[in-house]
C-alpha cells in the first residue's frame, strides 16, 4: 500500500507572489522524511504551479518515485521522455479549469493515447492513465498498453451516498485487476473519506495532494504526511 504526494499546492503558493519559495523541492524532501513512496507532480500547459525546473530537480533529488501527472500532448511527451519519471499518469486538462474535472475518455483519443504509451515505455517509463470509474475506459486502457490506472475518486468524496459509489470503484478495481493492470485512486481524498477506499482490497497507492497540504498549514508538512501514511499503513 502506497501513498504518493502531490506537492503541486506547494509550488502554487510559491507561484502567487512569483517568489523563489515556498520550493517544492523542499516539500518532497519532508514528505519523502515522514514516510511518503512517492511524489507527483502535474506539469500544466499553462505552468501554472510546477516548471520544468521542478521536475528535473525532482528527478535528480528524490529517493522514491516521481510521478508526472501530465496531458496525452506531444509537448508533454517530449518532456518526459527527455526527463525521464518514473511514471506518468495521462490526465485530461482543460485551459481555465481549477482542478482537473474529470477522468480522461480514453474511448475517444485512444489512437494518440495508444502511441504516447509506446513512446514513454520505449523511454523506460511507467505509464498509466487517470480514469472515471467505468470498466469500458478500463478496458481500453489496457488494450492500448496502459500499465495501471488511477481511479477518480471525486465523485465518491463529494457524495451524499458514498457506498454507492465505493461498490462503483470496487467493481472497476476488479476489472482492473482483471485486465492485468495495477490500481491506484485519487482525487478528493482525504484523512476522513480514504476509509471506505482502504476496504477495496485491489487498490494499492494513494495520490494524495490538497488535504495533506491543507493540514500541513496547522501541524507541518511532515507531520501531515506521517498522519496519512499511519491511516494507510495501518490498515492493513
């Protein structure tokens, strides 16, 4: 059971008064201290938070994994075939959005998918695909190759009736697991709402970001992240 940390919220703090900090670098180092298996980050088209400099000093500091959330783009394809991730998780992105809104439709840009895939695994680079929970976009991403997937798990942290939704994710981590592909969730997560989630048994890493930050405003950075890291680990 694994928890990546999203530092994005970090380095978009740092981006609000255009200074040199608060550095994300930092905040992986803590995060990495108080137990955290990974680290992602989300390279915008529009940079808005984390820079190529983010990346390659990620790249070239951190003792656990790099993730890269990124765009199914030439642009972003480049990047990280030049960088080098230890993953890349292919998430949608709209110009102006907040946060991401959804789950990418793999049923419609499967072809461009399916050669962004290739090229990042000729590159020795892990790749999944950030998927709503719908076994059809499950099936597609393996079909053109995806190695994991993870599940968007907003809908589930924003509803009134969150076990409907837990037996949705269960059921597509099933046929996930299935297809051969590992599972992971994200999105919305919280110290509260991961309970239900640590019960699928066949989901096995968290990308946690906006709450962790959020709580390390009161308690600290590295104390945030141990909080999660007992959650998870512990319940198992």
């Amino acid at each position: 059971m694994e928890l990546s940390v999203n530092i994005d919220h970090i380095a978009t703090l740092r981006e609000a008064r255009k200074e040199v900090f608060p550095d994300p670098i930092y905040g992986a180092v803590e995060a990495e201290l108080a137990g955290a298996d990974g680290i992602t980050v989300h390279l915008r088209g529009d940079r808005r938070h984390i820079k190529e400099r983010d990346l390659q000093l990620l790249k070239d500091i951190i003792k656990t994994e790099l993730n890269l959330e990124m765009a199914a783009t030439t642009e972003m394809t480049n990047i990280a075939t030049s960088i080098k991730p230890h993953r890349v998780t292919l998430v949608p992105e709209a110009p102006g959005e907040i946060t991401t809104q959804g789950g990418l439709n793999i049923l419609q840009i499967k072809e461009d998918a399916k050669l962004f895939i290739s090229n990042l695994k000729n590159h020795d680079v892990r790749v999944g695909v950030f998927l709503d929970p719908d076994i059809e976009q499950v099936k597609e991403a393996a079909r053109i190759g995806a190695q994991y997937i993870e599940i968007n798990t907003n809908e589930y942290s924003r509803s009134k009736y969150i076990k409907n939704e837990i037996i949705k994710i269960a059921r597509v981590a099933k046929a996930a697991r299935r297809e051969g592909l590992t599972v992971h969730a994200g999105h919305g997560i919280d110290y509260k709402n991961i309970a239900y989630l640590l019960t699928v048994n066949e989901i096995t890493g968290y990308s946690i970001g906006f709450a962790i930050i959020a709580r390390a405003v009161f308690v600290g950075l590295r104390q945030a992240v141990s909080e999660m890291v007992t959650l998870i680990k512990g319940a198992r």
